[in-house]
C-alpha cells in the first residue's frame, strides 16, 4: 500500500470512529437533574409530568430525570457529568459562580416563584393588626423569612414590629398557627391546603399578592457551557416542550389536577381543582425568563446576609436567553403574567 493509500485509510477510520462516537452521543439520554423525589404540588412538577404524558418524546428528545436533594446535590452532579441540565435555587447557583465554581447557564424556568402566601388567625384581617404579635419563620435569615420581611415591608410592617420565632418546616409552621402557638407565618398554598381544620385561620397576603410584593424567581434550569455548545438541539427540545405543557396546563387546570392525582397526598380532588386554579398566572407559558425579575432576584441575593462578602456575578454570566428566545421564535409567544421581557 502507498502512502497516500496508508492515510486515506487512516483517515478513513478516523472519520469512521468519530462518526460512531457522534452516533452513541446522540443516543445517550439527556438527564435532567431534579431536587425533588416526586412531582411536587406546584407547577415545578412540570418536568416530571413531561416525561410521563410524552412531551419530551414528542420534541424528540430522550430524557431520563435523575433525582437528588438539594441544590448543592445537583450542582455537584451537573458538573460532575452526571447529568445535562438541572433545576437548582438562584442562589445556589449565584453562590457558585461567585466562588469561581463553574460556567453554567440558566436555559428556563419552569417553576419561577414560589407559591407563598402569608396565613394567620382570623382576627388579624390586616397585614397592620400583625404590631406586636408572633410570626413563624423557618431559621433567621432564611428563604421565607428574608421574603416575607420584603412583602411585609411593601404593606407597611417593618419586621422590628413581630415578634419572630424560628419554627423549621412549613408543616411544621402550618401546625404552629393551626393551633395557636403563632398567630401568623408564611407557607405555600399547598400547605395551606392540606390543613385540616382551618376554623379561626385565614390567608392575610395570597400568593399573587405575596410576589407581586417580592418578584424573586426562585429556580432555573441550567447547563455547562460544554452541554450548551454541544447539545443545544436537546436543550431547546427540553425547553420547548416545557413550555408546551405549562401552556396546556395554564388553559385546562383540570388536566394538571387529573395528571397529579396519584401523588396528592391527603389532598381531595375538590383540594386538587383548587390549587390548580390558584396557580394562574404562574405557569412559565413563556419559559420564565424575565430580565428585570432575574436582575431584581440577583440584587435582592446580594442584600441577605448569604451573600455578605461575595463578588457580584454579571446577569449575562449565569442567564442565557438564546435557547429560549429560538423558541419562542418558533411556538409564538403566549399573552399573560410571564412575559419574557429582554
């Protein structure tokens, strides 16, 4: 054999084998990291729910969810490989990029706020009758805590004027107020559903008017720049078809209360139409990605005392809005609450 011949052949093998290696990547599912270990009671179970009803078969992508808990769980498999995408906390991820821990970028946001709203006893019909009495928190300084402060301050309660009391878990909280221990504390709607027995409770601040007040987005779904660059085709397919089932479930909330049946707890079917009903507004029709949110959740992060000392992160160096604006190029933007202002 010539030469030539030898490195045509080479060549050959060489275009062969990478041809192979492109084919099996092509293959591989695309992991979506979740910190949740089943569909959860907020339009967060999106992603679960995709996979179950077929939306991402239908986009044409393979995704298999692989399921950890918390943020820093799914940070460290994201960037260990161990999976394409993953739906983590803002502030994780702010955290990590302030510390030098990794280039990621936030695609969508299924879930962007959290359900809040602040429930107390009856007697206290204004977020003013709150002077002087006890508000139940998680931990000082923690999520719902630093909220609630910020949506109390909007409706002229200076947090200096409650008396706070650290209580742990929502639940936990829920029955604090339920049985008069505290006479008011932040919860999310489906807490609040689950109570028993609400005689002699109300909802002081509903959910719309709890981020009205405080528009934190709380959780993005983020890729490497390396997933990005290789494997935008799937991360668009993700994001389109998300987009997709937030859109049919903003239109027909029956269809979501149906698909979240099996895991409802001790909630009824009537429970199930109701917090349907109650996320109006709340799903990521648009994808969830809003610049002025985003900045303002960014600013708000760098005011709590997590943040105390750390660099700030530019908006463009964790959010990429392409990916999701090749969508909506595509499926139309949807009129509503989630707008995706640039």
């Amino acid at each position: 054999m010539t030469r030539t011949g030898r490195w045509t052949g080479f060549l050959s093998a060489i275009a062969g084998a990478l041809l192979a290696s492109a084919s099996m990547a092509a293959a591989d599912p695309f992991r979506l990291i979740l910190t949740h270990l089943e569909p959860p009671l907020v339009p967060n179970s999106v992603m679960d729910l995709a996979l179950e009803l077929g939306y991402f078969d239908r986009e044409g992508v393979d995704v298999e969810l692989v399921r950890v808990q918390q943020t820093p769980s799914a940070l460290t498999a994201l960037l260990a490989g161990e999976g394409e995408m993953a739906n983590v906390s803002v502030d994780g991820v702010l955290q990590l990029l302030a510390r030098g821990g990794g280039a990621l970028r936030a695609v969508v946001s299924p879930n962007k706020s959290l359900p809040f709203l602040i429930a107390s006893r009856a007697a206290i019909a204004t977020p003013a009758d709150l002077a002087g009495h006890s508000f139940g928190v998680g931990r000082i300084g923690s999520l719902d805590h630093s909220l609630s402060a910020k949506v109390l301050a909007a409706a002229g309660i200076d947090m200096d004027r409650v008396e706070v009391v650290t209580l742990g878990q929502p639940s936990v909280r829920a029955q604090a107020l339920a049985a008069g221990q505290v006479d008011a504390t932040t919860m999310s709607i489906g807490v609040w559903l689950s109570i028993p027995d609400k005689a002699g409770l109300a909802v002081l601040i509903p959910q719309d008017a709890y981020f009205d007040a405080a528009p934190v987005v709380n959780k993005v779904n983020v890729v490497t720049a390396d997933v990005l660059a290789g494997r935008r085709d799937e991360v668009a397919a993700v994001v389109r078809a998300l987009v997709k089932i937030s859109r049919d479930f903003a239109g027909d909330p029956g269809a979501w209360a149906k698909a979240m049946a099996p895991y409802r707890g001790n909630l009824t079917a009537e429970d199930m139409g109701r917090l349907a009903e109650s996320f109006a507004g709340g799903w990521s029709i648009n994808g969830g990605l809003s610049r002025p949110e985003l900045q303002y959740t960014e600013d708000w992060l760098y005011q709590t005392e997590d943040f105390k000392g750390l660099a700030p992160v530019a908006l463009d160096d964790w959010v990429d809005f392409s990916v999701l604006d090749e969508v909506l190029a595509e499926v139309g933007t949807a009129p509503g609450a989630d707008q995706p202002a640039r």
